[in-house]
C-alpha cells in the first residue's frame, strides 16, 4: 500500500514537471506582441526611441584611444552589429544632400522603421519580426549620411565598364530563357543552398531595406552581426552568416600566389596607428558563384576599423575592380558594439528542399526543355 502512495506521488509530481515545462515551452514561443518580450522588440515606437537614445550617446569622442590587448595592439576585439538603414547609394530624392541635419535623420529614420515594420500579408516570407530578426529590432542607429558611398562625391557607384556591362546583360539574357525555377536566383546562389553566406566575399556592411520611396535597391540580407577575435599577429573577422571566417595575418607577409583563389579571398592586414587596415585579393570567379556587386576575380577590397568611441567602430572600405567599374570607389558606415553571444545563422529546412526542386526542373529541361514544364503539353 505505501509503495503504492509512493509511485502516485512520483506519477503526480512527474506530471506536475512535465505540464510545467510543457508551459515553458509555450511561453518561450509565444508569439510577438506580449509582454514576454522587451518593448523594442515588438513596438516600432519604442525601438526608434531607443535608437535615438543610442545615437546621441554614440559620437565620436576626440582624441579617443582605445586600450590595448597584451601583447599591445589596439583593442576592437568583440561583438558588433552591421544592420542600416542607409542605403548603399544616395536616393534621386536625396541627389544633392549628402548629410542629413540630425533632426533630419530622426525623421528619415522614424520613416523607415514604420515602413518595415508593416508587413503585408500577401508576402511570403520568413516571419523575422515573430523572433525578434527585422532590422528595426536590433540596436539599429540613424545615421547623418545619405549613403553609404561617400566616394563619388555624388553617392552613387561608378559607371560600369563596357566589359561588365556587357557581362550583366548576357547573365540577364541568359536568365529570361531558362524555366524560372532553375534561374540564377535559385541554384546559382550558394546563400540560398546554404553553402557560404553573404554569397560571396564582400564588405561588411552593404546597404539598408530597399527605399520605398526610390528605386535604389540594396545588399542587406538577414545577417547582420560579426565577431572581431584578436590574437598576436592574428585578426580573424567571424560573420555569423553560415560561420563565414576571415583569418588576417598581421605580419607583415605576402599575398598568396595569384593561383590560390577563394570564396572569402586572402586578407593581409596592419596597424596604422589606431586604426586596423585590411587588405583583401584573390577573389575567384567561379560560376555559379560571383563575387561582391558582380565584380570579378580581379577586385581588391581595402577596409579599415577605427574605434571611435568604446562603442563604436567607424568601418570603411575601398572597392577596386578594373574590369567592373571605371573608377574604384569607397563607402563608411559607423556600426555599434553589441552585448554577446552572435545567434545562430541556421538553414530552414526548405533551403535543402529548394535544391530537389531545382534538380527536378532541370531533368525536365533536358528531357523537354522549358516547354516541358508542368502543365504544357509534350
């Protein structure tokens, strides 16, 4: 009888343990827009508050020197958010304004936060806002500048050369031929199939949510975080887009042979005072992957990390690419520190099922052609 009482007590009390966590469980995926989460992360208003708050505790304090790690390099080693709002080029509406006055930029920043914080039903997407993952959530800043690129001075990137032009326009061409499903945008996207992120080398920050109010599209993607992990002699830049890693050397040693070509390219870097320069080459071109903006394997990307304030990183950066653009030009954007750890960057399930797709569409284009699609007749 008493062991009896004793396992209706363990049978009630494991119950009691399994409902509690069972409700945990709920409540830990209860959707957005209750008080289980923080404020910002649920009301677009609060979250531009909290912005405006974070970008008049952020300028550029004088003089600023950052500490040093042992072994006595700078010190901008930690956790770092590259999401903006700014895009990469200046809008038709903005032609001859670089800077925003700071009221200006408030406002410019009000308006883009309530822009994508509406989302329309009839949309298919990923459901980021539900998990905290829009833009507007993080501790996204406003920004004075226009756009990201200051170089021309006009905001907008070079003129392409004949050979690029020529080079976009048989990709366009060759596109609009094949069956939809098999299309550069699927199978050629090595971000989509889940292989390297960003889609290839590239600078850290590209440029915020396409304009409503423009036609200026943009290079943001979900990712928008990296690490920055400082060893003596080493740099190594961690983006948490499918744990891309850039190892840096610092001492001073060569570029890798021109034969030696890679997704992410070969990055030297070194100390101009405070600030880390990194110099990146040997891009490859393979097909179906392409490198930053279209540009081929001869781009050069120059960066530089200047910590200005023990917040914030001023990043710059120098694209170069003869066989792209007539001239080089160059972007900054000020990216803030964030508390740890980076997020998991996880491939959804259907990102591996989109490639059976694709192989399905392209038997049936061997077999048949695009006319042997679904639904046509053979």
């Amino acid at each position: 009888m008493r062991t009896r009482r004793v396992s209706v007590v363990l049978v009630m009390v494991t119950l009691v343990t399994v409902v509690a966590w069972w409700s945990s469980g709920l409540l830990a995926q209860t959707p957005s827009g209750t008080k289980t989460f923080d404020p910002t992360v649920v009301d677009p208003q609060a979250a531009i508050a909290a912005a405006v708050a974070a970008f008049k505790q952020a300028q550029a304090v004088q003089n600023f020197t950052p500490s040093k790690t042992p072994w006595g390099d700078p010190d901008i080693s930690g956790y770092y958010l590259d999401a903006t709002y700014t895009p990469l080029q200046r809008p038709d509406r903005l032609k001859n304004k670089a800077f925003f006055t700071e009221e200006e930029a408030l406002a410019e920043l009000t308006r883009v936060i309530i822009a994508d914080a509406k989302v329309d039903p009839k949309d298919v997407h990923y459901d980021w806002k539900e998990y905290g993952m829009d833009g507007w959530q993080s501790p996204i800043r406003p920004s004075l500048r226009t756009s990201l690129i200051v170089d021309p001075e006009d905001g907008r990137l070079p003129p392409l050369t004949p050979e690029a032009q020529k080079r976009r326009a048989d990709r366009a061409a060759a596109a609009r031929v094949r069956d939809p499903q098999v299309g550069v945008r699927t199978l050629p996207s090595f971000y989509t199939r889940c292989i390297m992120g960003n889609a290839g080398g590239g600078p850290l920050v590209r440029g915020g949510n396409p304009d409503p109010v423009s036609t200026v599209g943009s290079e943001a993607g979900v990712t928008a975080e990296f690490q920055i992990v400082q060893s003596p002699g080493y740099a190594m830049i961690l983006t948490e887009s499918n744990y891309d890693a850039r190892i840096i050397p610092l001492d001073g040693r060569p570029h890798a042979p021109q034969t030696v070509r890679t997704w992410l390219g070969d990055s030297r870097g070194h100390w101009e005072r405070n600030t880390l320069v990194v110099e990146t080459t040997n891009f490859n071109d393979k097909s179906p992957g392409t490198n930053y903006q279209g540009s081929t394997d001869a781009l050069k990307m120059t960066e530089r990390f200047t910590l200005i304030n023990p917040t914030t990183i001023k990043y710059e950066y120098t694209i170069e690419d003869p066989h792209t653009w007539t001239r080089p030009w160059s972007a900054e954007a000020l990216v803030p520190r964030i508390p740890p750890p980076l997020f998991e960057f996880a491939c959804h399930e259907q990102n591996y099922g989109l490639m059976n797709v694709v192989m399905g569409a392209q038997v049936r284009e061997k077999e048949g052609g695009p006319a042997a699609a679904p639904g046509a007749e053979r």
